[in-house]
C-alpha cells in the first residue's frame, strides 16, 4: 500500500471529536442490611483500597502522518487494530435487544429529547447479571435474550473487545468498575472474575464518606475525558449503599468528510414547541439517500473504523414516534448497506447544531424488557455479597450530544440505585433536518453505540 493510499480519509481538513460516554452506574441500597459470616469481609479500617484492577489490551497509536517512519509505524498500528478485531456474529437476538432498548427509550411522545446508548446497556447489564442470581439473573438473560451464562459471556466478551480501541485514530474507551462498602462480605474470587473476563477494577471504602465519593467522581472523568464533569460532580454514595457497578464507553472519531465553517447560516427548526432560530452546517455532493416508510435517511461516515451517523427524518406530517413504532425505519438503521430503497445522487445537507441533554427513568422500561426481580426484595445478589436484602431502587439515564463543525461531542450515564422527506427525485435532494429527527451511531460493526430523539437543538 502506498502512504497516499495509506492516508485517505485521514487527510481531510474537518475533524470530529465525538467523545461520547455513557456510563451505568448501578447504586444497590439494601433496605436491611444484615452482615452474615461468610466469603470475605473488607479490613475493619475504612481506608479506601482497589480490590482488584483490569489489564487492557495494548494497541499503537495512529502514527503522525509527516513522521519519516510512518509505513513502519502504520504497519504497527494496523497490526494492533487487526489483533483486537473479533468475528462478531450479530445475532438476532442481539439485535432484538437492541431494538427494542430504541424502541423502549426513546420513543415518548413528547417535545424533550431523549439519547440511550444501547451497547453500554448491554454491557452494563452482563455485569449485573454476573452480580445476581435465581429469578433475578434469569430476567436479565431473558431480557438479552441469552439461554445461559455461558452464551452472555461470550457474548460480552466479543462485543467488548469488537469495539475497544484506544490508538488516537479512533478512540472507544470501555470500562467496568465495582464499588463495595468495607463493611460488607464480598467474594474475592468474583471480583477478580470481573477484573479478568469484563475489565472492571474493584474498590472499597467508607460508603457516604467524601473522599469515597471523590474517588467515584475521578474515575468517572478519568474514563470520559472529563464530558460528564457536571454530572459526576453531583454522584455519589450514603451510608446506606451497599454496593455499585459502573459501566462507561467513552468515543471519539474523525468524519470522513467535514462540514466547513464559512457553510453554517443560520435558519428555523421546527421544534414541538415553536420555530427556534439556530445556525446549519452545510454540506453538498453525491452520496446515498435512503427511504422508507414516511421517512428518508443518510448516513455520515466517520474515519478508521469510526462506523456512521445516521440521520432519519420523518416525512412532513409524521412524527419520530411513529418512525420508532415502524418496522421499516428500526429496519433500516439494522440494514447496514444492503437496504432496497436508495438512490446515488447530489445530497444537498442541511444539519443544525445542536447541543441537546437527555434524562430517562429506566425502570419502567427494564420492567417492561422483562427485568423487575432486581427492583423488589425478591433480588439475589449472592454471587458477589451475602448481604441480604439488596435490590435495586431506581435506575436513570441521563445524557447530552452537541454536534457543530469541528464535530461531536456527548456524555451521558445511568444511575441505578438499590434502598424525511419520501422517495427522491432523480438526480438531486435537498435533505434539510429542520424539524424533529432521529439520529444513530453505529460502530463499524453495525452495532448502534448511541441514539437519540432531536426535538429541541
């Protein structure tokens, strides 16, 4: 391969940082907590101390394109990408969990907007599973739609190692972590189960104490870049915790073809809630338009196996709730390049900037997946305390997506606490989001990371 061929899509003048984090952080309060003898107990002092810590995989970073030495030094990064790739099989019954985490959380038939990241639940809810056991573990094997441990852990694992990259090309940061109160008994074997097999460092300490918190809070930003800044600032434990489980992915890619400054003009989108004035970036040239039922699509590549952005908007007189509710649109954002109804021509892009923040309640959503045991008394979390009476109290999910010409940038976490424009025309189409839209970013392997509802820029 030669250098120029090595560089294309690395050599355009836009560049987009989308660091998107989503983190799950499971907060499990005990309504009565009763200390049996048992697998372990933590030291009596309420110092805090790591139980257990991960090993990631090592990868060489992208080489600077002006260095003398960049045949050898792709040839090194390439390596390490094709060494950390996996044969995923995207099965349907992956895919089932996926939609139907879309579906359940994001279509709500209001003017707010609403961003779920449905591989970081995934992941988040392996965890859980491993944590749990009985009623409780079946429901979450049910929900993902696994017959056995066995198969989620396979599972987990391709998925994890599918898309962690961390090599300054493309950057998708995943990470697990533990929290223990010291004065509960913990299995040692289990921890270090989830440190080996899901990458997750363990901690304990004084539950409600501020320098626990504060360790909470510095692993967070640690492993988002500091996105989530604010709303760690605000996370943290009482004395009544138990234990917590956090799950992070933390994005950053380059588009292929960026959007230039001197394009942006200001114009009208037509939010639910009145016209509102805000600036578009703009984009033109040949490209692939898609349609379906009441709604037409585009995909934005990004760079080094960033994956795409997807951007459905609804026909004029329909609503992203009824896309979300039709088969033919969740279709098409599975599809990847194989779907029926597109057309090359001129794509004139009109996209607006947006900087939008989301919160959900998941419980209601998990209750309808089938996941409620966890909520109730019932819960068993014996595979990794003896602490009894532990259950899940509530679970939310907050994030935010700002999107301008340099790029993208996003956080977003769950707190889970236990006390268009229809078929084109021939040869040119002015795709202008000027009104409610859909948005998806999936990796290169099809999976969506992220997705959102846009009804308020």
């Amino acid at each position: 391969m030669e250098k120029s061929e090595k560089r294309v899509g690395l050599s355009k003048t836009g560049f987009i940082l989308s660091a998107l984090a989503v983190l799950i952080l499971i907060a499990i309060i005990a309504a009565l907590i009763l200390l049996k003898p048992g697998i372990m107990k933590s030291r009596e002092a309420k110092d805090t101390m790591q139980l257990a810590s991960p090993v990631y995989p090592e990868m060489n970073p992208y080489p600077d394109e002006t260095s003398k030495d960049f045949d050898a030094e792709f040839d090194a990064w390439s390596e390490s990408v094709m060494a950390q790739r996996r044969d995923l099989d995207f099965s349907p019954e992956i895919e089932g969990f996926f939609r139907e985490t879309m579906t359940a959380f994001l279509k709500n038939g209001d003017s707010e907007n609403h961003i779920v990241s449905p591989l970081n639940l995934y992941i988040g809810l392996s965890m859980l599973a491993e944590t749990t056991d009985g009623e409780s573990r079946q429901e979450i094997l049910d929900a993902l739609n696994c017959p056995d441990m066995d198969t989620l852990r396979s599972r987990a694992s391709d998925i994890w190692n599918a898309h962690y990259r961390k090599d300054g090309a493309t950057n998708i940061i995943l990470a697990n972590s533990l929290w223990l109160n010291d004065s509960i008994n913990y299995n040692v074997p289990a921890l270090q189960y989830l440190a080996d097999n899901y990458h997750a460092s363990s901690f304990s300490g004084k539950m409600g104490s501020e320098d626990y918190n504060a360790l909470l809070r510095n692993w967070i930003n640690g492993q988002t870049d500091g996105l989530l800044s604010d709303e760690a600032g605000s996370e943290g434990f009482n004395e009544q915790t138990v234990m917590a489980l956090v799950s992070s992915i933390c994005y950053r890619a380059k588009w292929s073809d960026s959007f230039r400054p001197e394009n942006t003009a200001s114009g009208v989108f037509h939010a639910p809630s009145g016209d509102i004035d805000i600036d578009f970036m703009h984009t033109s040239g040949s490209d692939t338009y898609y349609w379906g039922e009441n709604f037409g699509a585009i995909k934005l590549p990004l760079a080094n196996g960033g994956g795409s952005m997807y951007l459905l908007l609804p026909d004029e007189g329909h609503s992203v709730d009824e896309l979300l509710s039709s088969s033919d649109a969740i279709d098409f954002i599975f599809s990847g390049s194989t779907w029926e109804n597109s057309k090359y021509l001129i794509v004139n892009t009109a996209l607006p900037k947006f900087d939008v923040e989301a919160s959900v309640k998941l419980k209601d959503g998990l209750s309808e997946m089938g996941i409620s045991t966890v909520f109730s008394s019932s819960a068993d979390f014996s595979p990794i305390c003896d602490t009894e009476g532990v259950f899940l109290s509530e679970a939310n999910h907050a994030a935010r997506v700002t999107v301008d010409e340099e790029g993208v940038s996003a956080a977003a976490y769950t707190l889970m606490s236990a006390a268009g424009a229809g078929m084109p025309p021939e040869e040119e189409i002015d795709f202008t989001l000027d009104r409610p839209f859909i948005f998806v970013i999936n990796s290169d392997n099809g999976m969506p990371l992220f997705a959102g509802v846009v009804n308020q820029p």
